[in-house]
C-alpha cells in the first residue's frame, strides 16, 4: 500500500479510537447538562475516581480491570444519584429561575471538583501512576494499534448503543427524554422530575466512571486528570448540540478525528486546534451541529 | 452631575469612613512593614479582580470566567515591557499600557460575543484562557524559544502603592458607575434585555464599554503583580483558577453591597496566604467546601449575614430594613 494511504489510514483509526472515549465522556456530561442542567465542571474528576479505583482494585487487590468496569460503575452511579438528591436538587428548588440554577450549579459543581481533586491527592498522592494491561500490538491493514485501544473502542460504541436503545425502548428512557424536552410539562404528567434529573446525573457519573476505568489502561494517572477530559467533554456536547445523546456521540468521533489530524502536524497544537473549533462554533452555530 | 446627591448622609458617613480606611492602608508601610505589606498587596489584588468582575457580572447578569485572561494578559505585557535587564518605560507607564492591552482584548471579546446569551458566555469566556494560554504556549516553545521570562524587580512597598492605586481606582469606578446612568442601563440590561433595548438603551455598547472597563483593572493589577512573581510563564500568568476566584470571592462576600465583594476577598486571600504553602490540600479542599456551602446556605454571602443576624438580635423590629 503507498504511504500516504498508510498515514491517512493511520490518523483515521486513531482518530476514532480517541474518539470513543470523547464519545463516552460527552454523553455523560451530556445527560448532565442537556437533561439536568448542570453544567458539571467536575466531570473529571468522575474520571478520575474510576480510574484511580481501577488502578488499585488491579495493583493491590489484582482485579481484571474489565471485571472493575462493574464494580466500579454502579458505585459511582450511587454517588452520582445521591449527590444530585442532596445537593442540586437543593439548589433547582431554591432558584427563582434556570439562568440562576444554571449559575450556581455550575458553581457548586467547580466546588465539587477542588473537593474529590484534593481527597485524591490526600488518598493517592500527587506522582503519575500507571500499570499495563493488554499492551500488545494489533496490526490492521499495515497500521499497528495496542490492544488496549481498541478495547476501549468497543466498549466506547456498545456502552453508546445500549445507552441509546436504552432511551428508545424503556419506560425510564422516555421519562429521561420527555424531562430533557420540558421538565416542568414533564412533572405535570407524572414523572418523578426529582428522581429522574438524579438517574440522569448518576448515568453521566457512571459513564465517566466507565471511561475513567478504561482510560486508566493507557494513560498515566495524575489527580489533576480529569478537567482536561472535563474541557473536551464540555467542547463535544456544544459541537454536537446540547441535550442531543447521538450529536454528542457523534461529535466525540468528529473531534477525535480533528485531534488526530492536528497532532499528526502540529502535536502542542491539538488543545488550541479543539478551542478555536469550539470558540468558532459558538459565534456561527452555537446551537451545535445537530442542534434543533 | 447632581451636587445634591453628595450632600445626602447616606454618602458622608461611609465616605469618611473610607477616607479613614484609606488613610490607616497607604500609612501601614511606615507602621508594620514587612510581611504584612507582602500580604495586604495579595489581599488587594483580589479585591481588584473581585470588585472588577462585580463591575461587569452583578449588574448584567452575565457570568464572565476572563477573569484570568484579562490577568494573564496584563502579566504578559509586564513582562516584555519591564524585562530584568535594558528597561525603557517607566513602572507607571507599563501599568497604564497592561490595562489599555487587556481592555482591546475585551472590546474584541465583548464585539464578537456578548450576543450569547447565559452558559454559553461563561463557557467562551472560559474558553478565551485556555486558548490564549495553548497558542502562548506554542508560541514560546516553537518560535521565540523562550521558557519563562524574568521581570524587573521592584521593592515591596512601591507595589503596594501602586496595587493601592488602582484599588482606590477600581473602588471610585464602582461607586460611581452604579450611580451613573450608565450603571443603570447596565442594570436594566440584566433584568431585561429586550425590555432594555425597546426603552432606547443601545446595550451591546453598553456591555461592552463596561466589559472592556472592568477587564482594565484587571490588566493594570496584572501588570503589577509580574513585577511581583519576577518570573513567568504562560502557565503561570494564564491560571484558569483565578477566574473561578473572583467569582466565589464575590458571592461569599455577597455582591448587594458595595463593601460584599472587598470582604469576600480580603477573607480568602488571607486564608490562602496562610494556608496554601503548608497544607496546599487541605485549602483547596476547605475551598471547595467552602463553596458548595455558601451556595446552599448563604446565596447573599457573608455580608447578607449582617442584617439578617441584627434583625434576629433587635428582636423584629426593624423588619423593614
């Protein structure tokens, strides 16, 4: 094959390959801002517990850290529920308007991120950590990927899919979907508005939860990780237009592509390369590329 | 102007308490020195940065996270213009020039984007730091190959002044913007913006001539504070954290007063200047539970704590108030 199809072929697959994570990233935060409106600054961190936890579970207690993506999910979708019961349904009620929730969630959420950024540095330490799993190399068609990647990949898409379905089909799905249309009109036709604000934030817990188990095994993990993801997260969900799931599933893949083709010319260029999109789209569609 | 206005005893008494204020701060190198310089010179730089982000966000209702932009910024131009070595002009000058700089960016911001509405300015904002900070970043590294930039040194006590300066400058603009005609456009703005606009106020001119004046203290104190640090980076001079400080700073001191957002800052740049260099973890924890609880319980900050405990201790009476 000629070279330049190697490479194209390469930035490509590498593209969708972080773009999966972003995906999974994004439709968390995704069901946290354009359901609950919270717009959770904190996300990161989310990411961070499920990866440092994954890190231990497989270091001390040597737990296959695919078996700890279920371990660890439920327990940060508690966290995530009870949180969002105790303290932004607190504030949903307090406020006289959703420009002021919005506000002061937002506020509340950067007060969570200093929070579980600083016990993690108590707990675990400032260093780098990481361990190896699945870190071998798979060769498709000339291009050579670790194993771990594509690992993550297949998890990103099928934990997407069910995800997806998951809104379609159920019961709870379309109380998720009807409260992200209008929660107010929802509540009056009898949905648990409370309740169901909570599983939507303890979903998007759960999924940064999961990609934090599934980035732990590529990445070196730091306690100061997660606003990086929480960034990307926030640029992908305005990329694929607030409250859309599949715009931000979508979008995660579009900008894992745009990352990869930048860092191909310019590496230290990627992060500013992800902001002037985000900044641009803002000023010309800020409704997002699938944005109704 | 109206004259009458300043006759009133609404404004001599806390006039003259400022004037006192004033008088014991631009005294207090003669008396203490030292350390207590160092710290009163971080407790003004935060109320600046507070009290200019209140400028702007109290009034209009728009949430601005360019707070360290505009910093960053005026740190930026400290450091080209007062190199270590070879230093043309004058401290004063170079002030002046970092404040006018940051304005330009905000006026360019503000054109571009104060047409979005809520979240989304806060998040472009935000944005704004993390995009001048990676392109600086790049820059530094691939083409002037310069990792960090030393800063002409100035003794402790003319940093003060000048920081006093521009705290008595950024007060005095506060006051009498609210004042102003001005303010109150900017006021109508954040309580409706159509209704604003149909009563024949002209609000992107507006927000942004307030916008680009409130960034000017900023860019001014930044200035400042490089002959402070006497060495920087773009990660240095561009921390997002501090455009998350103003804001909680402003809200635990509580932005209905004038006097909310100086106390707000005063409180936690002490706390930081006695904390952070020996248990870093702890305050950032204590910051962030700080936080979470002023937003559950005390929506008004501290200073709205004032009148509601006197109320409870007059027994009522004044329920008026």
């Amino acid at each position: 094959m000629p070279e330049s199809i190697v490479t194209i072929l390469d930035i490509a697959i590498g593209g969708l390959l972080l773009g999966g994570i972003y995906a999974l990233i994004a439709m968390g935060l995704s069901l946290q801002y354009g359901v609950a409106r919270v717009l959770n600054i904190a996300h990161g961190e989310f990411i961070m517990i499920g990866a440092f936890s994954t890190f231990t579970l497989y270091t001390v207690l040597g737990i296959n850290p695919l078996v700890c993506l279920a371990i660890v999910g439920p327990i940060i979708f508690i966290i995530g529920f009870l949180l969002h019961q105790t303290l932004f349904t607190r504030l949903r009620i307090a406020a006289p308007n959703p420009g002021a929730y919005e506000a002061s969630s937002l506020l509340a959420a950067f007060g969570l991120l200093f929070v579980i950024q600083n016990l993690a540095l108590l707990g675990w330490g400032a260093d780098f950590r990481a361990y190896s799993y699945l870190n071998f190399g798979v060769n498709i068609w000339g291009a050579i990927f670790s194993a771990n990647k594509l690992v993550i990949l297949g998890f990103a898409v099928g934990i997407g899919v069910a995800f997806y379905l998951f809104l379609i089909r159920t019961r709870l799905g379309k109380a998720i979907r009807s409260a992200a249309q209008d929660p107010q009109t929802a509540s009056l036709m009898g949905v648990n508005i409370n309740r169901v604000l909570s599983i939507c934030f303890g979903f998007g817990a759960l999924m940064a939860g999961i990609a934090g188990v599934l980035i732990s095994m590529r990445v070196p993990l730091n306690p100061a990780m997660g606003l990086q993801y929480t960034l990307i997260a926030i640029i992908v969900i305005v990329l694929g237009g607030l409250g859309s799931i599949p715009g931000s599933f979508i979008g995660g893949f579009i900008l894992g592509i745009i990352g990869e083709v930048v860092t191909h010319f310019e590496p230290s260029l990627s992060l500013a390369a992800y902001y002037f999109i985000f900044m641009l789209l803002l000023l010309v569609r800020p409704k997002g590329i699938f944005g109704k | 102007m109206d004259i009458t206005r300043f006759k009133s005893k609404g404004f001599f008494i806390p006039g003259l308490i400022s004037l006192v204020l004033l008088i014991l701060l631009a005294t207090l190198p003669l008396s203490l020195g030292g350390y207590t310089v160092v710290l009163v010179t971080t407790i003004l730089m935060y109320a600046i940065l507070t009290v200019s982000w209140v400028l702007f966000s109290g009034p209009s209702g728009y949430m601005s996270l360019a707070s360290a932009a505009f910093f960053g910024v005026g740190i930026y131009i400290g450091a080209l213009l007062l190199p270590n070595t070879g230093q043309v002009l004058p401290l004063l000058v170079v002030v002046v020039l970092g404040g006018l700089a940051s304005s330009i960016v905000a006026l360019g911001v503000g054109a571009l984007t104060l047409r979005l509405r809520g979240i989304y300015f806060a998040i472009f904002t935000f944005g704004l730091v993390v995009l001048i900070l990676e392109v600086l970043n790049w820059w530094e590294h691939t083409v002037s190959h310069i990792r960090g930039r030393f800063v002409m040194v100035v003794d402790n006590e003319t940093i003060f002044y000048v920081m006093l300066a521009i705290f008595v400058a950024t007060m005095l603009t506060f006051f009498f913007l609210r004042r102003s005609k001005f303010g109150l456009a900017l006021q109508s703005i954040g309580q409706n913006e159509e209704a604003a606009a149909h009563s024949g106020v002209n609000v992107t001119m507006v927000k942004v001539l307030t916008f680009a004046l409130s960034a000017f203290f900023v860019g001014a104190a930044g200035v400042v504070w490089a002959t402070r640090l006497t060495y920087i980076d773009p990660y240095i001079a561009f921390n997002f954290f501090l455009s998350f400080l103003p804001v909680l700073m402003a809200i635990f001191g509580g932005i209905g007063q004038i006097y909310g957002p100086v106390v707000g800052a005063a409180i936690f740049a002490y706390l930081q200047e006695t904390l952070q260099t020996e248990f870093p973890e702890v305050y950032m924890l204590t910051f962030g539970i700080v936080l979470v609880v002023v937003i559950l319980y005390l929506p008004n900050g501290i200073v709205g704590l004032i009148p509601k405990l006197w109320r409870r201790i007059s027994g009522g009476q004044h329920a008026n108030t």
